[in-house]
C-alpha cells in the first residue's frame, strides 16, 4: 500500500506553490527596478489553489498557480504635427527642443505614413 503523506503549502507537489511563487516575485523585483515604470506603484504576486474532490470526497485534484500583477510602462507623450507632403502624402513630424538632436548628423523627425487600400 502506498505510503501516505501529510502536506501544506510547502511540501505539496514538492514545493510547487513556492516555486511559482518565487519565479513570479522575482518577475515583480525586475518590474520595481524598470525605470520606464512608477516606482511607487503597487505589485502584487496571487498563489491560486483549486480543489476538485472526487465524487465519494475521498481524493481530489489539486491545481497551483502563480501569478504577478506589475505596474505597466509608464506612459510617454510625443507631440507632433500632422500634414501632407508636397505629393499629397500624410506626414507626422515631431516638435523636438532645438539643440536636442544636434549630435546626430543627418537625423530627420519625419515619418512618412504609408496609405493602406482595403
């Protein structure tokens, strides 16, 4: 006969919940030292168990998941002017600071849009 263990949230499936536990925190310490997100936003890491007994409640399925919930990129605003080309095509070119790019020879803020017909 099979030998019978007593588990917890530790020991089940050898750890598993712990495990998963441990590969989404470290995803939530890599999102906290992004600079592109708020560093005072809230994170969060979400151990789910679900238990489906069997019919006679004698033995049961147990399912572990692990999930994250980061802060999202911090948004960025661009501002732009939007126009024609002198053959009719839409352009956007961006309002920069003078003297932001001058280290960049040949660097143009015009981006061409492209017409896509249905």
């Amino acid at each position: 006969m099979q030998q019978l263990q007593k588990v917890d949230i530790g020991t089940l499936s050898n750890g598993a919940s712990m495990e998963r536990a441990n590969l989404e925190l470290a995803k939530v310490l890599e999102n906290i030292q992004d600079i592109n997100t708020s560093p005072t936003a809230k994170r969060s890491v979400t151990i789910k168990f679900e238990i489906k007994p069997s019919e006679n409640r004698d033995m049961g399925e147990v399912t572990i998941q692990a999930t994250s919930k980061l802060a999202p990129v911090v948004e960025h605003t661009a501002f732009v002017t939007l126009s024609t080309d002198n053959a009719g095509q839409p352009e956007m070119s961006e309002i920069v600071e003078q003297g932001i790019f001058d280290d960049q020879p040949g660097f143009e803020n015009i981006t061409k849009l492209e017409r896509k017909n249905a």
